[in-house]
C-alpha cells in the first residue's frame, strides 16, 4: 500500500492477512472485539462457552462473515489449560499462524454482600480466579509458543477499574482480585516475550454499557456513578474496540507491557 491512498481503505486492511483470537467473544466487549477485527481484514477465531445459538439473532461467526472476515467458532471453557490448547492448536492447524489474542473471557459471581473480603467462600473465589485469571494465563500460554515461533504477535489481555479502585463496602472482592493480578501477569509475560517480538497489553475497561451491565448500572444509581466520570457517560463496548485496534495494528508497535484506562476518565 502507498501512502496516497485513502486512509478509509489503508484501514480496511491492516490486519489482512491476520489470524486473531478472541476468548470470550460471542457477546458483549468481546463481540465488539471480533468485528472490529473482523472489519480490518482478520480471520477471527471465536471461543466462548456459550454462543447462544438458539437465539434468533446472528450468531458472532455470522456477523464476523458479514463483516468481511472469516470466522470460527470454539466451545472452550478458558478454566482448562488442555482444552484451550487443543482450540489454539485447531486454529493454527487451520489458518497456519496466529498474529493475535485477545483474552476477554472473565467475569464474576455473586452478590455485593456475599462478596466482601471477609465473607467470600473460598469455593466462589476459586471459580472467578479461574475465569479470570487462570484463563488468561492459560490462554497467553497456549499462544505464546507459536508467537515465540513466529517472532511476532500482539496478546491483550482485560483487566478492570475494579482493579485498581475497591468498594467501599469491600464486595467483589474476588473479581476485583483477579483483575488487578492480571495486571502484573501482563506485565512479566511482557518482559518475558519482548525480545521475540512479541507485544503483550492490558486493557482495563471502566464503566462499559453493554446490554448485560447496563441494567445493573441503572439499578445501583447510574447518576451517581456517572458523577465520578469525566466524560459523564458510560462506555461502549466500541469504545474499548477502538483501544483494541490501536494496540493490535502497527500504531501500536512500540507499546507493550501498557495498562490502557477504557474509562472516561473514572475517579
């Protein structure tokens, strides 16, 4: 490509040719995430547990082709290290390489009270951990072998504001545990696969309206936790796509071991 054409079709394909990764991608940020791969020219792989195919709307495989893309679609469980590894090995089996991934899959259990510090089961604790971050690790580590390999690729890994900012009431403290660790396993896979040519990133997602959350937000005062926004309104799950693109495309080449606020400007 040259530089006189039109920054619309330089964009349409800078990932052409790209085969990315997208845990926990059927609905929600991670949905967001695999069409926006998808409109930049990736084959995008698609592992969720659920894909609610009975739905009547398109499934993310569908919406992935229509995007422009090639899609597959994996039943994974990221809370297993050999089930993990058999779908990365599918994909590389399939598309040959492997030049992104992105591990989205996570989130909590519980309510607030039950939830708090002193209180938590350790039985709930253990299941978020693992969705949380034992999937990420055992995602990066799937990858992180045939990236080595290659001498290049791009791993994001999600953290959240709960990382970085507890309640004041102490719940979710299971959640808030497991993104916060992510944050520094990002960082020591970072260290560890910069000189293969490998970048390794956090994106950590603040307030971000998607049709699960949302509900929830306007059920705890939504006023209020605006009022401690900057930009006094909620995220989308586009929002957090547009961080993706930049730490996935060559505009981010020189970025790695980064924690990126996707928050508005939360306080």
């Amino acid at each position: 490509m040259n530089g006189g054409e039109p920054l619309t079709e330089r964009r349409a394909n800078t990932l052409a040719g790209q085969v990315a990764v997208i845990t926990g991608g059927a609905r929600g940020i991670g949905r967001a995430f695999a069409l926006r791969l998808a409109e930049l020219g990736a084959a995008v792989a698609v592992f969720d547990v659920d894909f609610g195919h009975g739905d009547t709307e398109p499934g993310i495989a569908e919406e992935v082709v229509a995007a422009g893309g090639r899609a597959l679609e994996r039943i994974v469980d990221v809370g297993d290290a050999g089930a993990v590894k058999s779908a990365v090995a599918d994909v590389v089996a399939k598309w040959g390489h492997l030049d992104v991934a992105v591990c989205n899959a996570g989130g909590g259990s519980g309510d607030f009270t039950r939830t708090r510090a002193s209180v938590i089961e350790p039985t709930e604790f253990d299941v978020v951990l693992r969705r949380n971050l034992l999937g990420t690790v055992h995602t990066c580590q799937a990858v992180a072998a045939q990236m080595t390999q290659q001498g290049s690729g791009r791993i994001v890994t999600m953290s959240s504001l709960s990382a970085r900012r507890p309640r004041l009431d102490g719940g979710y403290a299971h959640y808030a545990s497991a993104k916060a660790a992510i944050v520094l396993y990002t960082q020591n896979l970072a260290q560890e696969l910069g000189p293969f040519g490998v970048t390794v990133n956090c994106l950590q997602p603040g307030y971000i309206a998607t049709p699960r959350l949302l509900p929830r937000f306007e059920e705890n005062g939504a006023e209020a936790m605006l009022s401690r926004v900057a930009l006094r309104r909620f995220g989308t799950p586009e929002d957090c796509a547009g961080a993706l693109e930049f730490l996935v495309t060559d505009l981010g080449s020189y970025v790695t071991g980064a924690v990126i606020r996707v928050d508005g400007g939360a306080a």
